[in-house]
C-alpha cells in the first residue's frame, strides 16, 4: 500500500497528538515503549508524529477502549494487519506475473492439490 508523502511526514509534536486524540502524552510514550507506534525524532530527540501515526494510534485506542483487548493482544494484530497487507500487495505482484505468462504462451498449468489447472488461449 503506497500513501502519499504527506501522510507519512511527521509534523505533529506529542502535545499536539495528545490534545487531538484526548489522551496523555504518557500514553503515547507507552505505545512507543512497547513498540505500537514509532514517531520519527528531530535532531533534538524531540517526537514527531505523522498522519499515519495518528491513525494507528486511533486503531490501538479503538482496540483497548471498545473492543477491550490488552496491549500485547494489540500488538498481535497490528502485525498480522502489516501481514496480511503483504501478502496483498504480493498477490498483486504474482497476478500481474501471470498474466504476462498468459499473453506469452499457449497454456499455463497449475498444480493446485491434486487438480491440474490448464488454462488455453
């Protein structure tokens, strides 16, 4: 998934973040401890915080307020979301693939269990 680089450009101080979402800034230091939410640094070692940052951060608090999983159950599934959207933009990749083997040769065969796939021009 390819955002625009405004999106990912970090802009936003912890005090700005925490007054936009209505949370303490301790919390944000604690997503950051436990690796949820990682802002860039400035020279200064000062957190900056982008748009997407802040989205992430609105998906922790959904998770933990409303659905009322913990942290580490929060961790799990902002990994396996970066998975699955891996796994998405490889599928993508491979569909293009075969679809210029398809307009290259005659047939293609697949192996799937134990059914071929044959598949003519």
């Amino acid at each position: 998934m390819s955002f625009d680089k405004a999106y990912c450009e970090p802009v936003y101080l912890i005090s700005e973040v925490a007054s936009i979402l209505d949370i303490h800034p301790q919390t944000l230091r604690q997503y950051e401890r436990e690796g949820l939410v990682l802002p860039s640094r400035t020279s200064g070692k000062i957190r900056q915080y982008s748009q997407e940052n802040i989205d992430t951060i609105k998906s922790i608090l959904v998770l933990t307020r409303v659905d009322g999983i913990n942290l580490a159950g929060v961790s799990k599934i902002l990994d396996l979301e970066k998975k699955v959207l891996d796994l998405e933009s490889k599928v993508e990749e491979y569909e293009v693939k075969i679809k210029t083997n398809l307009s290259n040769s005659k047939a293609l065969v697949v192996k799937k269990n134990q059914f071929e796939i044959i598949v003519f021009e």
